[in-house]
C-alpha cells in the first residue's frame, strides 16, 4: 500500500499511527520501516510519537487545528484565546493553538504550529465544553464561548481582586469583546463553571451579564 491507498483509506486530517497500522499491516512487512520512509519522504508529517499528518502535497483542504490539538493531548479541549477568536469573541487571529486539559502543563512545538496545554481542575473540565463531529474531522472538543472566557479569566493572574467595574472594563478595553457580544453569553453556564472552579471573579462576571441582561429586558 502506497501513500496514494492511505490518503483514500484515511479521511481525517491528523490520524494515530495505529490507524496507520492497521492499514498496512495486510501488504506491509516491517510496518514502522514504512512509516519511517514515507515521513523521510514527507508523504507523512510527525507531530509527535504515534501522531501524524500527510505531507503537504497529499493535502486537499486545510489542516482542521482543533482536531490536531485533540489529538496531542487527551484529555483536553481547545480553549483560551484561540477558543475566544474562533467563536469570534476577540478580534485578533490566534495562532497559538490553546487548550485546557486535567494534565500538566504541556508544549507542543510541532511543524504545523504551537500547541499549548494549561491544566484545569477535573471538576471544571467538563462544564461548558462542546463536541463537533463531522466525517472529514472525526469529534472535535471546543470550549463554547461562555467556558473559553472563563478560562482565559481564570488563568490571569491579578484578576482575582478586581471590582466589576474593573473586570468589565478588562474585558472591553483589554481582551476586546464587543459588549454585544459579552452581554449576549449565558450567565446561568457562568454561573455553573465559577461555581465548579469555585472563582469569585467568575461569579461577579455572570452577576454582571445577568444584570445586563435584565437592563436590556
């Protein structure tokens, strides 16, 4: 089985060398020898041990980074600022693929982009995270915009304290969220990921959008 065979085999943009294993393991003696050959060629990409892409010549579409980010570290979901700007919450383009995950901190520098890894605790994990799926991608976790922006909250160091006039302020003039956008989340979700992270700043934020949105009717 050539790369040609794999890239009619394999639909999903970033795939486990066990899957690379399976399909070859019918035609192909020495199994990791033709991997290493065809990654030497670079009809395959290493991302890390047991992680690949094709090459970029075998590629019909783009890279899907948040299926990637997946796939380097498990558990974990893709959140933060790349989260925030793929929800279109902040208007900068992130090119740091940031993620949440129960592990340690962790780096990825990869040929593809920078992956990077910020633990949470296990009972915030799961609170306001979304699963996509599509057949080219296979299931995808995201943080939703609500979680993405507690995240980032969370992970500031400093904003503990903050009044909120002051954290409304953070968030309009430093991170950029158009109030629109900010007074349009969920407060109630909010509400539930400050209480699973146990964070007063994130209890005063859904305090905040609640009352906007009373104001508002």
């Amino acid at each position: 089985m050539n790369i040609y065979d794999l890239k009619t085999r394999i639909k999903l943009t970033v795939f486990s060398h066990d899957m690379l294993e399976s399909l070859l393991q019918s035609s192909v003696n020495n199994i990791n020898e033709k991997i290493s050959q065809m990654t030497k060629k670079g009809d395959l990409v290493r991302l890390k041990r047991g992680i690949y892409i094709f090459g970029e010549r075998f590629r019909d579409r783009p890279i899907d980074m948040i299926a990637v980010a997946n796939m380097l570290q498990s558990p974990s979901y893709v959140s933060y600022e790349y989260a925030l700007s793929y929800h279109g919450l902040i208007p900068e383009r992130v090119y740091e693929i940031t993620s949440a995950t129960t592990k340690q901190k962790k780096i990825f520098e990869t040929p593809i982009g920078r992956f990077s890894y910020q633990k949470v605790p296990l009972k915030a994990f799961s609170i306001g995270v979304d699963w996509l799926y599509n057949e080219e991608d296979g299931g995808r976790m995201v943080a939703t915009p609500e979680k993405a922006l507690c995240d980032t909250i969370r992970s500031m160091r400093g904003l503990g304290q903050m009044s909120q006039h002051r954290l409304l302020d953070y968030l309009e003039n430093d991170l950029r969220i158009e109030t629109g956008d900010l007074f349009a989340l969920d407060a109630e979700l909010i509400r539930a990921i400050a209480i699973a992270y146990n964070s007063a700043i994130l209890r005063d934020l859904g305090a905040i959008i609640a009352k906007e949105r009373k104001k508002i009717g």
